[in-house]
C-alpha cells in the first residue's frame, strides 16, 4: 500500500493497521474512476465485483477492511469498509446485486451485457478465460468516512 494512502487510513482510523486494505478505484478510465467515487460517495454504489487477476498475491478483500476510495486523478475522496464479501460466477448476479451495483441502468440485462464486455476484454489483456462460470469476488460497502 502506498504510504501516503496508508497516512489517510491511519488519520481515519488510528490504531486499525490489520484492516487497512488496497485503495478503491472503479472502472479502467479516469472518467469511471471520477463517476465510481462520485456514486459511491452518494449511497447510490454499495457493491461492487473484481475478477481474481486482479489480486494476483491471492489477498482478497475481507470483512471489516478499510481502503481509501480514489477518484480519477487518484486522489483520496473518502473511506470505504467492506461489509460482506462473496466469491460467485460472473452468471450468478441478482436484480439485488445489479440495483447495488449502482452503475448504468441497474439491472441484471445492464450487467451482464456491459459488465460481460468489461471481464473479457480484462481477461484477454491478462491472458486468462472468461465465460458465465468465471468466479468474481463481489465486495459489498459502505462509506465510512468523505475526504
């Protein structure tokens, strides 16, 4: 973890060192990032998915883990804690989990189609499969605290 990220956690939360977790940015692009905090930071983003690629040393988020939630220029704009955490296949999302998503049209047709095209083409540049059993850590949370 970047040291001055870690500086923002520890001033949020002195004395939580074993929570502290990676920072939060949402989408590949400047622009979702500034859109992702943006909804985030409104209540209207509460869930979120990652492909396991994405954490090649194999540490996942956890319950109770406290990241710093960056914008597109990769300056903090708030905290966010993690509140439940599931492994499940790309093909398993709910009306629910699409609502919490936040994103788009918030419905599982919106997610699947253009989420679909987020994973694969992911997949492609790190030479993995992707296809409707591929399994997504999906990370639900809360804002705990706005920069």
């Amino acid at each position: 973890m970047d040291a001055e990220l870690r500086c923002v956690l520890k001033a949020a939360f002195p004395g939580e060192d074993a929570r502290y977790f990676f920072a939060m940015s949402i989408g590949s692009a400047p622009e979702q990032a500034d859109e992702g905090a943006a909804l985030i930071l409104e209540g209207t983003k509460t869930l979120t998915s990652s492909p396991f690629w994405d954490y090649p040393d194999g540490v996942i988020p956890f319950v109770g883990a406290l990241g710093v939630l960056l914008d597109g220029a990769r300056q903090p704009r708030g905290v966010v804690e993690t509140t439940r955490v599931e492994v499940l296949p790309f093909g398993a999302v709910t009306e629910d989990m699409a609502h919490a998503y936040g994103e788009g049209e918030r419905t599982v047709e919106w997610w699947r189609r253009v989420m679909g095209e987020f994973y694969l083409a992911s997949a492609t540049s790190h030479g993995a499969t992707f296809t409707e059993d591929t399994s997504l850590i999906w990370e639900w949370f809360r804002v705990v605290r706005h920069l």
